[in-house]
C-alpha cells in the first residue's frame, strides 16, 4: 500500500549475481519477477538490474559482458534521475489540466441544460440520473478522453449539493487558455529539460556551468573488473602506432578536432539524419557527382546516416578534394576506414 502509485520510481538490484551460476541465476531472475508481479499492481516489469555492484573482481566471468551492460544501465539510470523527476511532476500538472477542462465541460453543460424559470430541481434531478448519457454527450462534443472524466458514483453524490442554475457558464475563453498551457506551454517547458539530444553547448545552457558536472555520474572505468585487459592506448594519450594495424587509425587527429563540430549539428542518438548530413556535404562547394562517390565512401553500413566516425570519413575526403585537390578514391584505404567499421569491408572481400 505504501508504494501504490509510485512504481514507475521503483528499480530493484539483484546483486551479488556472480556467486551463481547463468542456470541458477536465471532461476532466481524468474522468481523474483513474478514476486514482484504479485506484490506491485503495475502493467509494467519492474525494472531489475543484475550483477555485483562494487569495485572487486567478479567471482566467475561466466555473466561478465551481462553484468557490465547492467552496470552501465543502473549509472545511466542515475544520471538521468533528475529529469525523470522533472518529467514525472510535468505529468503530474498535464493530467490536473485535462481533469479540471474536463470538469468545466461537464458543469457548463449541465447549467446549458438548466430552464431559465420553471422545473429547475426537477431538471437537475433528470440531468444527475442521466448522468453517464451527460458524459458520453460531452465527451463525444468536446473529444475528451474518457479516462479525464471522474467517477460517476462519486461525482452524482457530489452532484446533488451543488444547484445547476447557480453555476457559471463555460468560459471559452479560460477552455482556450488552458489549451494554450496543453499545446504551446507544457512542450516549452519540456524543451527546457536536459535531454540525451542535446548538444554539450545546450546542455551547458540549460543546466549552468557549475552544475553540468556534478549533475553526470560518471561510468566506473572498471574492466579489470569483467576479466578485461586495458588496452595499451588508454594509459598512451597518443593512441596506437601505425605498427600497430589492428586499431591505428590515420583519422585519429581528424577526429580529435571534428567532435565539437559534429556535436553541434545536433546528433540524435549518436546519428545525423540525411537531411542534416547532407546539408554538411553541400556547404563544400562540390559537385553532385562527387558528393554522390564521398557519400557512398563515408555511409560505410548504408543506414543513411553518418554516426561520428563517417562524419569524419565525409569531412576528410571533402577536405582532400577541396584544400588539395586530392582526386576521390575508388575505395578507402584500411588506414582510413575506422576500426569499429573494418568487419563490414571484411564481410564484402
């Protein structure tokens, strides 16, 4: 009864999940779901995160790539908390609106029904026992939802200690400034949030210099943790050597410095649409054909859309074509095709 209402806000850890092993640990993953199910009310699951939540190495590696996915969801999840809680009070106010302009629908067609002189208690008395055919009239009139409207039972009890004809009249000019709240103000609002969308520059804007730092949690760097080896670059600010072709890539620098330029266009989920990536080739100066080859160069997984490491594919060859006067390649060098993007070029040799 205490967490009635408030499920959305729940999140349970199954920790200490290593001491198991994947056939038991699935076990106790179903179990522990379907007490949850009969304990909370909700439509949906509980969120649950599973792993071993502190800094010590794992007890059997066998779950380790599962434990550290869930790890980095639960830290994602905390960062995010102050939105959610953002979000939740906006949600709050928008369901409050929509009950109160349903409210003064229902009221002003119940004092619209009301006679001017004669048989007003009468009517009222008629209008409260027909009170569900008054409900579908003003929601089929004022395309309401059917989940704003009260309950009935209690609403007709109500009903009886108020007199229609003293009732105000629907005010469309107040129906209009609520409307205005629901369309133009609430979506203002919303766009005040931080969100996975924004730019750093935005993001900046919206949260304060002072804050945006200490609004983050930060990732635990915790490989050793899941039995993986550090790779040489992380403690090498330099990156890898070109001996060493597995990871080197000739673009690094490149890449270095096109991070505030991609993230300026307004990446969504990591990606620039078509349109947006398009408009960035355009602004070269080049011509339709050669755009057409850099284009079919740098959307290395044919998505349509270029993620950070095409961006900086497209942005070298225009660069190639347009400072140098570098002719375009009929196909890119392994050096320059990033390293997370070589296993496509593999799959087409």
């Amino acid at each position: 009864d205490v967490l009635k209402g408030h499920e959305d806000k729940i999140r349970c850890i199954l920790n200490k999940a290593d001491q198991i092993n994947r056939q038991q640990l699935m076990r106790v993953y179903g179990a522990l779901l379907w007490s949850l199910g009969k304990t909370m009310s909700s439509p949906e699951v509980v969120r649950v995160y599973v792993g071993s939540f502190w800094q010590e190495p794992l007890n059997t590696l066998e779950n380790s790539e599962l434990f550290e996915a869930e790890e980095k969801d639960l830290m994602k999840d905390l960062a995010v908390l102050p939105r959610q809680s953002a979000v939740r009070k906006i949600n709050e106010l928008v369901k409050r609106i929509r009950k109160v302009k349903t409210l003064a629908h229902i009221l002003g067609y119940l004092k619209s029904q009301m006679p001017s002189l004669m048989g007003k208690e009468k009517k009222q008395q008629k209008l409260i026992n027909d009170l569900p055919n008054v409900f579908r009239s003003v929601m089929k009139k004022y395309n309401l939802a059917p989940g704003d409207f009260p309950d009935i039972t209690g609403f007709s009890a109500k009903l009886r200690e108020v007199k229609f004809a003293e009732l105000h009249s629907l005010s469309e000019k107040q129906m209009a400034q609520l409307d205005e709240v629901l369309n133009k103000d609430i979506p203002s609002l919303m766009e005040e949030l931080p969100s996975e969308r924004d730019s750093p520059e935005t993001l900046r804007a919206k949260m304060g210099t002072a804050s945006a730092g200490s609004a983050s949690v930060p990732l635990p760097k915790s490989a050793a943790k899941f039995g993986k080896k550090p790779e040489a670059h992380e403690s090498n600010p330099f990156g890898y050597s070109q001996e060493d072709t597995d990871h080197y890539w000739a673009l690094q620098d490149s890449a270095d410095r096109l991070v505030g330029s991609f993230e300026s266009l307004g990446p969504e989920g990591g990606f620039l649409s078509t349109q947006k990536a398009r408009d960035v080739l355009v602004k070269t100066g080049l011509g339709r054909d050669e755009l057409r080859q850099i284009w079919n160069l740098s959307d290395m997984d044919r998505d349509g859309y270029f993620d950070f490491h095409e961006y900086v594919v497209a942005m070298f060859l225009c660069d190639a074509v347009v400072q140098k006067g570098r002719p375009i390649p009929s196909e890119l060098p392994t050096s320059v095709v990033p390293p997370a993007k070589r296993h496509l070029f593999d799959k087409k040799g």
